[in-house]
C-alpha cells in the first residue's frame, strides 16, 4: 500500500516536473561546519571525567535543477569519544546528541541524508528521500536554533516518540496557507541507517506524521501552535501479555498500531520584525504515547530562549530548558514482573549559551542536572563547552 502511495505522490511531482517547459540553470550551495565538543561530569556516577567528540557536517543545496526542483545533501561524521547516557551513569538519553548521531544508532561513523524536493504551487512542494529528524528539530526558531546554537540533551533536542527514529526514508507534503502550515510525512518505521535497511523497505509497516501549525500574532508578536498526531502500523510487544504471565513465550505476543500525539508551541516575547528569528520567548511540548506497545507515557517540555537581547549581540543564542519522560506504566510493570529493576521517569534541565565570534565561528557553553531513568543512580551533573565553525 505504502509503495504505491509513495508511487502516486511521485507521479504527482514528475507530472508537474514535464508541465513545466522551462529549464532554470542549477544553482550549487555548497557549506560545511566543524564542532568540537568537550563535556565534564561534576556530578553523579559517571567512570569518565570528560568526554571530548568532533563532528563535520557537509551540506550541499542543488537549486533549479529543472523548474521547481531541487536537490539537498547532508554528510555526517563523528569521531571522538562516547557520550554519557544509553545507561551510562544511569541515564537513559544521551547528554549531547550531536556526540551520539548517527555513531550511536548504526555501525558507521558517518552517513548521508538526501532530499529531493518538487513545487507544485507556490504553496505546496513535496519531498523524497532519507531524512535527518535531529536536524529538522534543530532547524526550528526558539527551540531548535537554526542552527546556530541549541540545547544538548536529547530529550530536549530532539524528544524520543520510538515512532520517529534519528533518521526516517519516505516522502513528505506540505502545503502553506497565511495563517497554517500543513505537512504529512509518511515513512518506513525503522531507522534508516545501514546496508540491510534498503533491502526491506516497508515490511515492517508504516508511519503517517501529520501535522498541522497555526501562526499566531499575539500583541503583534510572532508564534507557532501545533498538533502532531502519528501513527505507526509496526508491531510491538504487548506489555499487558508480560505483565500478567512472566513465562518466556508471552514475549512473543505483540500487540499492532502505536500512536502518539503531542500539542507543541513556540511565541516570541520580543521580536525583531526586521530579522525573520531575531528575539526570544517561550516554547513547550506536551505528548501522550498510547503505553502499549509504544514504551512512551508522557514527555513534558518547557523552556525559554532564543538570540540575545544584549545589545550588538543579537547573533548569539542562549535557552534554560525542562524535560521530563514519563515512561509506560504497562512496560514498567512488565518490567518488573520479569524480575527487571524497571526504570523510572527520567527528568533533565539544561542552559546554555552560545556567542558570534568572528568569520562565522561560535563558542558556547552548556550545564545540565539529570534524574536518571535507571533506578538506583544519584543526579547526574554535567558541564559542557563548544566551539564551531561554519563555512
């Protein structure tokens, strides 16, 4: 079903593609970035007193292809030491995302992402290709940064769903009007890194994201309003199985469909309207797991941020964020029924600032208190400083 959706949609864009008769010369955008990153536990049960990565990231636009076309490259590397979390010093999410993808959810120390994007109008386009989720995060105004400057911790960054993995194949719309936004990805429910992911695409179902964004004006003050709803049609373990009978075959019993819904926001509180993301304000998430099969209960997310409001400093960014991930009661409970230690709900809060230097170079510096989600750690307190340069 899902192949032929995806084949109906490229219809759509091809048909649109030989409408149009005429060519637009290419357009190459080539631009790199180089991070360095140092992090220091000062507190909690961490066996390492500091870990140091760097990451490269590549991009490559290809605009005009042909009349409405265009191309997008994303090359990832990693290299340098591991991060805290995945259970380390008992927290659950990892402390510096960008020191964990895409090393940490594959085999390789690289990958690529690519998208090939078709306008239909001037309001609708749509999408193919490998996606990068921790970039599309990265790239929202006050929470994200536009890449200029974010948060770390990963249920911060970049809040796990388990039905949106670091990196997602399939094909989005989006359709703009004046007051909404509207998208629709629909993607193979794995992650999509590794030789063996291409070979079986869609077997193991898929997943529909939809969201709908409304723009708000607010005493003349710009923000984004949102509803996310998504649907996967994979098969998880039915913890309600586990929970009642611990014998080994109840493993086997799986449960179809996890869906999750959040309610997401982002208002300025002071705004530039001579700069598109110039200012600062206040952002919150808010989403329900359906517990069974999805592990997720509840994330919680609060913050404020966005650029200085210091004077002559408006390029550079700063936030004081919340997080908590509340996870399935029905997972714990089958947890524990296997005679599992459990987990508990992990909740961090992190800030940061980041500074312009000069010739496109940016240094920074985070601090972040975890209660981890693995019973018996104490807090867990980490110190972090960045430096990266973009050309």
């Amino acid at each position: 079903m899902i192949r032929r959706i995806l084949a109906a949609l490229a219809a759509v864009s091809l048909g649109s593609v030989a409408a149009g008769s005429v060519q637009a010369q290419s357009v190459l955008d080539p631009s790199f970035e180089i991070t360095a990153f140092g992090d220091f536990p000062i507190e909690g049960d961490s066996s390492e007193d500091s870990f140091f990565n760097a990451r490269l990231d590549a991009y490559l636009a290809v605009r005009d292809i042909w009349e409405g076309g265009s191309l997008s490259f994303h090359l990832e590397y990693l290299d340098g030491d591991d991060f805290e979390g995945l259970g380390g010093a008992g927290v659950v999410w990892p402390t510096n995302v960008y020191a964990a993808v895409p090393k940490a959810t594959s085999s390789n120390n690289a990958t690529l992402s690519f998208t090939l994007t078709q306008k239909i109008t001037p309001a609708t386009s749509v999408t193919f290709g490998k996606f990068n989720v921790v970039a599309l995060a990265k790239n929202t105004p006050l929470l994200g940064g536009n890449g200029k400057g974010g948060f770390q911790y990963t249920g911060i960054a970049a809040s796990p769903t388990f039905v949106f993995p670091p990196y997602v194949f399939g094909g989005s719309l989006a359709v703009t009007t004046e007051r909404w936004n509207y998208s629709l990805m629909i993607y193979d429910p794995n992650n999509a890194q590794g030789g063996d992911f291409w070979d079986h695409l869609f077997e193991d179902g898929v997943v529909f994201n939809g969201t709908a964004t409304y723009k708000a004006q607010i005493g003349g003050l710009p923000g984004f309003y949102a509803i996310n709803l998504i649907h996967s049609t994979a098969e998880g373990t039915n913890y309600d199985s586990l929970a009642s009978n611990s014998a080994i075959d109840t493993f086997s019993q799986t449960t179809k469909g996890i869906t999750v819904a959040s309610l997401k926001f982002q208002q300025y509180l002071s705004h530039n309207p001579a700069g598109t993301n110039e200012g600062w304000g206040v952002f919150g998430q808010l989403t329900f797991g359906d517990g069974n099969p999805n592990q997720l209960d509840n994330i919680f997310v609060l913050g404020v941020g966005g650029t200085s409001p210091i004077e002559g400093r408006s390029d550079d960014r700063w936030g004081l964020a919340w997080a908590r991930f509340n996870w399935s009661d029905k997972m714990v409970a089958a947890l524990e029924a296997g005679g599992g230690a459990g987990l508990r709900d992990e909740w961090a809060v992190e800030a940061y600032y980041e500074a312009a230097l000069v010739n496109g170079m940016r240094v920074g510096a985070n601090v972040m208190h975890i209660h981890p989600g693995t019973p018996g750690y104490d807090d867990y307190t980490q110190f972090g400083v960045r430096f990266r340069a973009t050309f």
